[in-house]
C-alpha cells in the first residue's frame, strides 16, 4: 500500500514515514543539483538569503532535459544524492524536510536526518520519463544561468518515491543489504 503526501511536508507527516514506505508525493518540490546547492550555501556563508524558501519542502536532486513541443518537462531521472551531502546541513536548519535522489547517503547525513527530522526518499533511476509525467508545471526560478541545473518549482501528482532514510535511523540500502546476505545460493 501506497502513503500518499502533499507538500510543503509538516513535521507530522516526515514522522509518519519509515524507511521502506511507498510514497506517492503531490504538490510542489524544488529543482537543485551540485552547482545549485554550492551556490545557495555560498550564499548562506555570505550572510544572504536562498532564492527559494525551503521549510517544509523537497528538493529533488535531477537536472531535466529541455522539453519537446508540448511537453512539460523533458526526462527528469534522479541524479546520485551523495554528491550533495556536503551541502545538506546548512538547509535542514532552515527547514528543509525532503529530499529525492538515487543511491545511498553517507553516514552523517543519515544523522543528520534524525536530527533536524526530515526524511531522504529515492526515485527509480532509468525511468526517467515515466517519472517525467508526474510533473504537471515547471518553472525556473532561480539561476537560470545554470541552464538544466537552475532550481525549478515543479507540481507534481502522484510522484513516486521510497522512504530511503527516515528520521528514526532506518535506512533501505542497508535493510536490503542485510536481507540478501543472508541468502545461500
């Protein structure tokens, strides 16, 4: 059974996931790859304010493809997460609750996770239009100069994802780990 969420996600609702959970999320989410996050945390650094508000939203870790002619959005797959784990502090203190990307996150961020309680989903790599269709609306709305890479807000409906890391420490790759070692071939 699926758990459908909408966002911007509140505290109760990140509380209510576990690791493993089939999540359909609708609503709105944000765009942002490397060079989004090491802009917005320079900016942090400096002093300044982000582009976007992030308390209570999902950034999704993807750099699209430019659409075709009567599309929304060109195919729009998960990009590797760990990339972004030196960046992801600085946002959960101002209140970031989500995130979506593929493959695992290091040790500190699933920290991380427990202690600001937001939640790391994954979405199915090489899928990538599939997933695109979930997406009603984008718009670019900060740093267009980084052309796929800009942060986008995306509506979306039905997006699908899993609980990959949730705020009580547990954590899918490892559970799936365990789960297949175990097994004699």
């Amino acid at each position: 059974m699926e758990k459908r969420i909408t966002t911007p996600l509140t505290e109760e609702t990140v509380e209510a996931l576990r690791a493993g959970d089939k999540v359909l999320i609708s609503g709105y989410i944000y765009t942002a790859r490397d060079a989004a996050h090491k802009r917005m945390v320079e900016a942090l650094h400096r002093g300044e304010g982000l582009p976007i508000d992030v308390k209570g939203q999902i950034i999704y870790y993807v750099g699209p493809t430019p659409p075709r002619p009567g599309q929304v959005i060109g195919s729009a797959g998960p990009t590797t997460a760990i990339r972004m784990d030196k960046y992801v502090e600085d946002l959960l203190k101002l209140g970031l609750k989500g995130m979506i990307g593929k493959g695992y996150r290091s040790p500190q961020v699933k920290e991380l996770l427990k202690k600001y309680k937001a939640v790391y989903f994954a979405a199915v790599g090489g899928v990538a239009v599939l997933l695109s269709k979930c997406i009603k609306s984008s718009e670019v709305v900060a740093y267009e100069d980084l052309g796929t890479e800009a942060i986008r807000r995306l509506y979306v409906e039905d997006f699908p994802v899993i609980v990959a890391n949730d705020i009580y420490g547990g954590d899918l790759f490892e559970e799936g780990r365990r789960k297949f070692s175990r097994i004699e071939i």
